[in-house]
C-alpha cells in the first residue's frame, strides 16, 4: 500500500510539471480482503483524475486477458512491482556498467582556412544559389552566416525508397511509405532544419571535427551543394581536406548511399576518421518507438541491423547501417554517441578515441559507425554509408552484399544519372527564354516523378498516400516523356473504386487502409485521365484491363468521411467499366441540374459548402462536362454507342443548366451552399470571384464563347496582382463576413486556398488565355508563374525565399510576406506546368502517332525548337514566325504535309521537321480529336 501511495504523490508531481502520464495500478490480491484493499487503494485517487486519459486507473489483475497483460507491459515506460522494494530502491537500481571509451588528448596544430574554390559560371545566380551551365544542377554555397532563406531541398526517390535532403545536409529517409515507416525522422521546421542523420570528419591529432556537410557541425569555410537529378552532391575543404559526398538512392533498391571521398590537400600526413550517424524511428513517430527496437549485427553481412518488431503493419521490416571497412567501430546507443545533454553539433563520441560496440534492446536507438583512415598527402579514400531497409533480415542482408564494393556502388549512381538523363530528354525545347528552357527541360518532370509519383514526399509534407485525384493528375504530364508510368498509375487507381462508384480520397501502400467521404470530384478523374491517356497514345487496350473493386461501409448521411482498410471485392471489371460507373456516380444533380459539391470539390477547403446534401458546384459542372465529351469519344471508339450518346445528352444538360442559372452579370458563380446562397458572387462579401470556374468555362468548352471571355476578362481584371506577380485563387479572401465555406476559412487571408496563389489554378488562368488565343497574356503569366524569375536576384529571392527550381503549391499574397513562397515540392503544380508550357503554350498535340504543333507564343519570337523522342525515333522540330497572311506549312524530310499534321514513325531515325507560322494568319485549325 506504501508503494500506491508514492505513485499516486509521483502522479500528481508529474501533472503539476505538465507531464501527462497514465498510471495503471493492477490489484493481484487474491485473497478475501481483495475488494477491501481495491477500496483503498480507490480512495487515494481524486474523482477528477480517475479513469480517464492522463489519470489514474485501477484495475484487477485477473480481469485482464493475458493478450492485454503482454500488450499494457510492452507499451508502458516504466514497470514497477510491489516484490522489488520501494519506489526509491526501484529508482536507483543498479544499472548494466557502461563501457568508457578513453577520450583524445588533442595537439596544438595550425589549421589552414583556405576555403574551397567556388563555382563562377552559374546561371540566375542569385547571390546564393544558381543553375549549372547545363542546367540539370542546381549549385548552393552556403556557410554558418550565408545561408539559404528556407531550406532548399532535394527529393531523391525510387518507387519503393526515398530521402528528402536539404541544402544543409539535413535528411530524412523511408522505405515504401514515406509516412508509415520512416527510418529516420521527419522533421519540417524551416527555421531549425533539424534532422537525424549526420556525417563527420575528424582529424585525430587535434581532435577537430566538422560535418561533411553545414549541418549538425559545419567547418569554417564555406560548403558547395549540387542538387541533380537523382542525387546531391555536398563539397567543403577544411583545414586542407578536400570531402566530396554523394547522396542517392537506387533506381530499384531499397538502399541510398552517401558516398565520402576525402583528399588531403593539406601537404602532410593525416590520420583521420569519418562517422556516419543516424536515429532510428521504424514508425511514424520516434518518440512512439524508440522503446520497442532492437538493434543487433547481421552474422552474415556485417551490416547494423534494426527492427521493430511492435509495429504491427511491418513488424517483419529490418532496416540496416554499414560501411564495407573492416576497422569500423560502432554503436546502437544515441546515449553514448551523443552524450549527456549534448547535440549533433558537439557529439561525445567525437571526442573519443573509437564507439563501443554496444547493440541490443533497452537502449535509445541509433547507429553509429566510424572508420579510421589515414591518408599521406595527396592521397583519396573513398567510404560508403549504405542506409536501407529490408522485407526482412534474409532481404535487408542480401541488400547489403549487392552493394559491396566500389564497382556496384558507382554502377548504382551511373544507372540513376542515366535512367534521368534519358527520361527528361525525351522531350526536350529550345526558346529564346532560358529561364524557360531550364525549368521545362527536366525540373518540372523530376518534380513530378521523384517527389510526387515515387517519394509522395517533401519537406513540408511526408504524405506517403496515394491521393486518388493527385496522382492521376500528376501522370498525365509524363505522357510524353513516360506514358507507361501513366497507365500503371491509372489502372492502380481504378484498384481503389468501390463497387458504388465513389472512391477513397487517399490511400497508404501497401495496406491500402484510407479515407473514404463525400468529396466529389475525386470520381472523375479516373474517366479523365483514362481517356486523355487513351486518345495521347492510341492504346484502346488499356480499357479491357481488369480491375477489381474494393468494398467498405457506406458512409452515414452526416459523416463527412471515415478511416478504415477496405477489403477487395470478388467483382473484377474491365477498366472502361470502372469509368463508366464513375461517370454514373457523379450524375448526381442538385437544385439547379449541376453535380452537388458534397463536403468539398477540387478546392477541399470548400468542405462545409454543401456537406448537408444540397449544395452544387459549379466548378464540377464544367469539369464533368469536359470529361463526358472526352469520354464520348473513347465510348464511340469502343463501340459503345449507347453510352456515348448518354455522354453527351448529360453533357448538354449540364451546357444549358450552366447557362441558365451560374452566370453572374461578369463572370460565372463558383457554388451555392446547401441553403440556396450562392458562393463567388458579386452578392458577396468575400469570394466574389473564384479563377477555377472562369477558367475553366474555357477550357471545358462549355461556357458561352461570349461569357467566357468576359469572365476571363475579370479574373484578369480582379486576380492578377502584376507588382508581386501572384494570381490569386478567388478575391476577396475569408474573413470576418459570415459565410463559412470550410476549414478553407482557418488559413490567413491571402494565403493558399485563401486568396493566396494557387499555382495548380493559376496554371488552369494561363491555359485558358491559351485556348482563347491570347499570347500577351499567356507569356506574362507563365513568366508570373515561372519559379526562376521569382528568384534571380538576390533581393528577388529574400522575398520569394522557397526554392526557385521547382514549383512552388502557393504564393502568399498580401503583406507583410506578399510574394512568399509557400508549400514546395509535393504539389501538383508541376505536372500542370509541364503540360501548359509544352502543350497550351508551345502547341505540342499529340494523338496516337498524329501530331500537330499549335502554339500560343509572342509574336516577337522568330523561332523555338522541340526535340522529341517518339519511341524510338527523334524528331527534331524547328518552329519559325513571320509576319504575313499565309498559313501554316509544315515539313517533315523536306515534304511538304498538306494536312498541317506531322505522322510519327516508330522507324529507328531522326527526322527534321520544319514548320512555318504566320502571325497574322488566322488561327490554325485544330485536327479534330486533339485539343
């Protein structure tokens, strides 16, 4: 009873110091006195605290299940028992001997601070950073006082494996799930830039250390980053030692390397060690199971093995560290690496002759390896840090031997370079902008693979899910460059319909556990995509691909959405059949015959617009339009002549509705709430004006041809703010009226869905003055959306601050932090980008092996080159303007195509193709099927 009471005292001294604390107290009285003794122990407790979270709870011993004893002594942080004595003798127990490692006994040295040289023939270079002549590198320096605005990183990824990786050296790393099973931590502070993995060189005489990279411990001089395609590349020279580290990731592997070279330039003899270090999470979250993973060696391989057996979705999973050097020294316990009270700036263990070998369970996991060298002057070495995971111990060691040695270690890099060289070359052009040569030819395509498809990650966001829109708008930017990824991606996403028709909004591989709700757009994209797909590259096939179904509850009428693993149906279907009852699904009307918007349309903000079953979009009705006439065309093509006239009678009901009821005077509404209000009004007080439906009156080809110009005018007019170079999703932003659309209202004004720039909608503005034919506003906004000119000075990027390589989701749009970038990297904004710039803005249609160049460029551009790469075969196109009335001629080998439409040959040769285009000539005539 004494030890009840010190627990019960220790309780409440840990809840008056904030540390929240579950206390279970088990009675394994057995005898007649039990209940007397549960009364007592009862009657310590205050009423407040009992039985609920952060409390106390008393309960029986033989009332709990044996599977519930195991499971509450695994999860506990401390177990503590009548039969072992006091509190206080539990407390001091004695603990295991640690073993001492001696510490160095340091020398005077002179130390050189001649920096390492920096690169002089940059392009854009903003005072920190800029590209590579070539472009497919973008080159940092940075030192302790230089440094980037906001982390500026790297995606590297293969469909099974990743790192995200920042200017600083700071990473993260996971295997098949970038959220669920993270093997070192996610951390997305951009003021601290904190992470769990490191790297440092340390020179034994003086006991100086520094980390190969600026972060945890940087040296004195200035550090060199490369990011590329499919790797990064860190350079630093510190006191006469030249270090090069190359960080990537496998094509195929679960396994990235960080490969060290070390030069001594010094002009001496150098005894010196390298350390790689990182911290374990096997999980989503570190603190969660630091307690439940073991650490040992692999007998077979050598490598540092790591599992967590607690985690019940990959209890098998086994993660492993190792360096191929016999003299490596190791440990598993962050307590001895880093020691009491310290940091990765100033370690222990770098303080210390060697690591202690020390593995096992009960320890705050890590892994440690380091390996002594040394080196006379003049002299290279080169050590490899392998980091992966295995589907288990057998797997993760048959991992670690694949990769021994030099030869496959550079093998991996050089199948990485080549396998990104040859995807972003297939299409690559050639303009009089270079800033727009340089993001088109390979930074939006790696963006869109490495980060979205593959990694489903970025330093703002580890989403490690499938978002069933997202993806599937992502892949049809690869159509050209990658179309086989695209049709992967569709057929894995009808693998995610329920047999009702609607679909899970997200899910995480491989369990497939996700959301369903009553977003209703998601649907949509599959018929979208399909038939995009099927009509860019001719493979009718696809649609006879079975696909089974998956099955889940229905959701209740006022649940918005509900977690949960769905089971797969025995019901399989044809893909084109999984279109069609999608279609089917999203036939559903409200007051004013157009698609209600349900807890959210593509703007998931909107989520309280019409969660009670009435409210429309009319957004959605422009989209379902555009998807019912593409799809009409694959129905035709399949000889489903039934439900393409279905198609299109739906698609001209949906036409006159639009008409008749979503027109607002200017431009066109964007909703209506549940209750008849209606949402992107002139009536409101906030969200007047909403860019998706103008711009999408357009694009969709629904809109009245008079309406929709005058609508485009006043987005123009109303959301294109030209002195920060932002294009606003809808004006005025959220507030303080009384209209609550959703969580959409909870994000500052001005910024992302809320007034701020979209870019996946600003893309969406810039196509549609494409479709119009509008060139003096297509080139200012592309050049308003461009990442590069938001960051080619260095008073331009103190403002942008984000990274200016890749695509930005948002830009913030009102002051004090007008023109800030937002959210990078994860966004779909680049897939959009991709196909505005090589589609609306440069012309390139294609339909299966027919294609045809309709550009929208300034008149003021006398020629632009394409070269594309058609299977086998590359096309070299050269696009010429002149001033005149002709129209457009178009030679391919010298012959003259009479049709205006170039025939792609799979025929092993290049070709020249040369096409003439008149700037006053009217407008080229579209094939019909290619828009």
């Amino acid at each position: 009873m004494e030890l009840v009471k010190q627990l019960v005292q220790a309780h409440a001294y840990w809840r008056l110091k904030g540390l929240a604390v579950d206390l279970v107290i088990w009675n394994e009285a057995h005898n007649g006195y039990r209940q007397n003794f549960q009364n007592e122990i009862e009657a310590l407790i205050p009423i407040e605290y009992k039985d609920r979270p952060g409390g106390v709870l008393v309960r029986a011993s033989d009332e709990i299940s044996t599977e519930d004893r195991i499971l509450f002594q695994t999860v506990a942080r401390i177990n503590i028992s009548d039969t072992e004595g006091t509190l206080a003798d539990q407390i001091k127990r004695i603990q295991s001997p640690r073993v001492m490692i001696p510490y160095i006994t340091p020398l005077q040295t002179t130390k050189s601070l001649t920096p390492i040289e920096l690169p002089k023939d940059l392009i854009f270079y903003n005072g920190t950073g800029g590209f590579s002549p070539d472009g497919s590198e973008y080159v940092i320096v940075v030192d302790d006082k230089n440094k980037t605005p906001a982390p500026w990183v790297n995606v590297i990824a293969n469909p099974y494996f990743g790192t995200v990786i920042s200017e600083n050296g700071t990473a993260y790393t996971w295997t098949e799930n970038a959220h669920e099973l993270r093997l070192t931590p996610w951390k997305n502070d951009p003021v601290c830039d904190k992470g769990g993995e490191a790297f440092y060189l340390r020179d034994y005489e003086s006991g100086h250390f520094w980390s190969t990279t600026l972060l945890p411990a940087g040296g004195q001089t200035p550090y060199i980053t490369r990011h590329g395609f499919g790797y990064s590349v860190f350079e630093h020279l510190e006191d006469g030692i030249y270090s090069e580290m190359t960080v990537y990731v496998d094509l195929e592997a679960a396994v990235k390397f960080n490969v060290l070279k070390i030069r001594n330039q010094s002009g001496r003899s150098r005894k010196l060690s390298a350390t790689g270090f990182i911290e374990w999470v096997l999980d989503n979250n570190r603190p969660k199971t630091i307690m439940h993973i073991h650490t040992e060696i692999d007998p077979d391989s050598g490598a540092l093995f790591a599992k967590n057996p607690y985690n019940t979705e990959f209890n098998n999973r086994v993660a492993f560290f190792d360096v191929d050097d016999l003299r490596k020294t190791f440990t598993a316990d962050r307590a001895e690496f880093i020691g009491r009270n310290g940091t990765l700036k100033n370690p222990d263990a770098m303080s210390r002759q060697k690591l202690s070998g020390k593995v096992g369970l009960a320890l705050d996991p890590c892994a440690a390896i380091q390996v002594p060298f040394d080196l006379v002057d003049g002299e290279e070495k080169e050590i490899v840090f392998k980091l992966g995971a295995g589907k288990n111990a057998h797997d993760a060691s048959s991992i670690t031997k694949q990769f021994r040695g030099s030869e496959a270690v550079s093998d991996a890099l050089e199948k990485v370079k080549n396998y990104w060289k040859h995807t972003v070359s297939a299409l690559q052009v050639e303009t009089p902008d270079a800033a727009l040569n340089m993001i088109t030819n390979g930074w939006l395509t790696y963006q869109t693979l490495s980060s979205r498809l593959w990694g489903r990650s970025g330093f703002y966001q580890s989403g490690g899910a499938f978002g069933f829109r997202d993806q599937l708008q992502d892949v049809l930017s690869l159509l050209h460059v990658a179309p086989q990824l695209a049709r992967k991606q569709i057929l894995l996403s009808a693998s995610r319909q329920f047999k009702e028709g609607d679909v899970q909004h997200w899910w995480h591989p491989p369990t497939g556990n996700g959301v369903r709700t009553h977003c209703s757009d998601d649907f949509l994209w599959l018929p979208f995509a399909t038939a995009l797909y099927v009509l860019h590259t001719g493979d009718y096939g696809v649609l006879d691909e079975p696909v089974t179904l998956i099955e889940g509850r229905l959701l209740n009428p006022r649940e918005e959405s509900y977690y949960d693993t769905p089971v797969k149906s025995a019901i399989s279907i044809k893909l084109y059949d999984h279109c069609v009852k999608a279609l089917k699904h999203g036939f559903n009307y409200g007051a004013h015959g157009l698609p209600l918007i349900g807890t959210g349309d593509w703007n998931d903000g909107f989520d309280k617009v019409g969660n009670k079953g009435k409210g429309e979009s009319v957004w959605m009705a422009f989209f379902l339009y555009d998807t019912l006439t593409r799809f009409e065309t694959v129905a035709h093509s399949y000889s489903d002549s039934v439900f393409a006239e279905e198609c299109k009678r739906q698609a001209r009901q949906l036409k006159e509705n639009i008409e008749k009821h979503a027109w607002d005077g200017a431009w066109y509404k964007r909703a209506w709430f549940d209750d008849g209000t209606p949402l992107g009004s002139s009536g409101n007080e906030e969200c007047k004006i909403d860019s998706i439906a103008q711009s999408w009156s357009v694009l969709s080809g629904a809109g009245n041809a008079e309406r929709a110009h005058t609508a485009m005018e006043s987005a123009y007019k109303n959301l294109v703010q030209k002195d920060t170079k932002i294009i606003q999703l809808l004006e005025p932003p959220f507030d303080k009226s009384d209209l609550n659309p959703g969580y959409i209202k909870g994000y500052v004004p001005g910024v992302r869905e809320n007034g701020g720039q979209y870019t996946h909608a600003a893309v969406w503005l810039a196509m549609a003055f494409a479709k119009l034919g509008d060139k003096q506003r297509v080139w200012e906004l592309l050049n308003m959306i461009n990442p590069l000119n938001h960051g080619k000075t260095a008073e331009e990027i103190s403002v942008y601050k984000v990274e200016p390589y890749v695509i930005a989701a948002d830009v913030y749009a009102r002051a004090p932090h007008a023109g800030r970038g937002g959210w990078t990297w994860y966004t779909g904004s680049a897939g959009w980008m991709y196909r505005f710039i090589t589609e609306s803005f440069l012309g390139f249609r294609q339909e299966g092996n027919k294609l045809k160049i309709v550009p929208c460029v300034p008149p003021e551009w006398e020629s632009f080159s394409m070269h594309y790469r058609y299977r086998n075969s590359v096309y070299h196109i050269v696009v010429t303007q002149k001033s005149g009335p002709e129209e457009m001629s178009v030679m391919v080998d010298g012959i003259q195509q009479e049709d205006g439409v170039i025939t792609l040959a799979d025929d092993r040769s290049e070709h020249q193709v040369q096409i003439m285009m008149f700037t006053n000539a009217s407008a080229p005539k579209v094939p019909e099927g290619i828009s």
